[in-house]
C-alpha cells in the first residue's frame, strides 16, 4: 500500500508536480522578502526633503513679514522750532503817512502851469507859473500842509517873505506872499496844520492879483502840482 502512494509520489514530482512545486516555493520566497523589506523600514525615519523643517515636514517655511517704517509726524512745537519767528519790538518805530491839509481855505485864483504859459496880471506877460495862488484875505493864519522841518525862511525879491519845510523822502512846500514876520523859525519841527505866518502883500511879482498865498512845491528839486499832495 506504501509503496503504491510512494510511487505515485514519485511520479508526481517527475512530471508536472515538479513545476508546481517550485512556482510555489519561488511565491512563498518573494512573499517573504517583500514582507522582510516593509518590516525593516519601520524603525527607520523617512527621507524628509531638505526644503522642509524637520519639527513639521509637512508645513512651508513662513515668509518674514515686511515692515513699514513709520514716518516721523514732528509736533506742533517740533514744527515751530524750524520756523522763523518773527517778533515785534516794541522800540520799533513805523513810518506813517503824513496827513496834508490845505494852508489856507479859498479859492484857487491861479492855478499851476509849467507846462503852458498864462497871463500874468501884474508883470504884463505871459509866463509859467510853478505853484497856486489860494485867495485869502490879508491877516489870515497859513498852515504848513504837513509834518516837516522849516527849512528856511527868506525874504525874496519877487515872493516877498517866503518860507520853504521839509517833509522828508525829497518833497518840499514853499509858502510866499507871507507877512514880514512868520511864526516859526529855520529849524523848527512843525506838524501838519500848524500856524507858520499869515497872508502878507510883499510879492511885488504877484500886487496885481487879490489877496492871496503862493503855495508851490517839489519832489527832489523837481516843481510838482501842490494839488496832487493836497485833499480834495
């Protein structure tokens, strides 16, 4: 009975039963290596890719954050003290415009011409005229038109008493047909309307017109129309 199944062994393993055999043998073979080669890898760390971080792989370094430097907002004294401060002085003088009155109140019998020729009455001829004839009786207070010095006070041969004030900045009256004895002296400061003389008859160019003051003026040696200085 034995030697029955041993022959059939025998003849299995001689045919096919060979192959059979050795196909599974080369199955349980690559089986057992494959499960060898995972068993292996489980102690072992993974291969981490050299861009992540190693606390976590699986996270993108973070980008530093950009920072805007603040501008500086200097306050309101910072701001001041680059400022030119400008301070008043209370020593500091201001110039103000001088007021201008009229020298004596009429009307005006001749009027300025340097420019044209005029008649004149008494000298026969016709002539300019650097200056106002202002009517006014004989004994009426002439003013000076404005502030100023008394430059000088003459006697001349023509304008009889005549006294000429600075006002300063090149402009200049001159008052004629005075009294012989004016008020004021050369060098006197005088204010605007004060009482320089009064209306006189000693201009022998200008006996033959009615009672009157010759105001003229300059600005910087130059005869200038007294009306343009003069309130209207």
């Amino acid at each position: 009975m034995e030697n029955g199944r041993s022959k059939r062994t025998d003849k299995f393993f001689a045919g096919k039963g060979f192959y059979i055999v050795l196909a599974l043998c080369i199955a349980v073979i690559g089986i057992s290596a494959v499960s060898i080669a995972l068993n292996s890898d489980g102690g072992k760390a993974p291969e981490l890719d050299p861009g992540l971080s190693l606390s976590n792989p699986t996270e993108q370094p973070a980008t530093p954050p950009v920072i805007t430097p603040t501008p500086e907002v200097k306050t309101n004294v910072e701001q001041d003290k680059d400022a030119v401060v400008s301070t008043w002085k209370s020593d500091e003088t201001y110039e103000q415009p001088a007021a201008w009155v009229w020298p004596v109140r009429g009307e005006i019998e001749r009027k300025y011409a340097v420019e044209t020729l005029a008649y004149d009455v008494t000298m026969k001829d016709w002539r300019t005229h650097d200056g106002i004839d202002v009517l006014a009786d004989k004994g009426t207070v002439v003013r000076a038109a404005s502030d100023g010095t008394v430059e000088s006070i003459t006697q001349d041969d023509l304008y009889g008493t005549t006294v000429t004030i600075d006002h300063g900045n090149g402009l200049k009256s001159t008052y004629s047909n005075l009294a012989d004895k004016p008020t004021i002296k050369q060098g006197d400061t005088v204010s605007s309307g004060d009482v320089i003389g009064s209306v006189g008859a000693t201009a022998l160019c200008e006996v033959g017109q009615g009672s009157h003051v010759h105001i003229a003026m300059s600005k910087d040696g130059k005869s200038v129309d007294p009306t343009e200085y003069l309130p209207s």
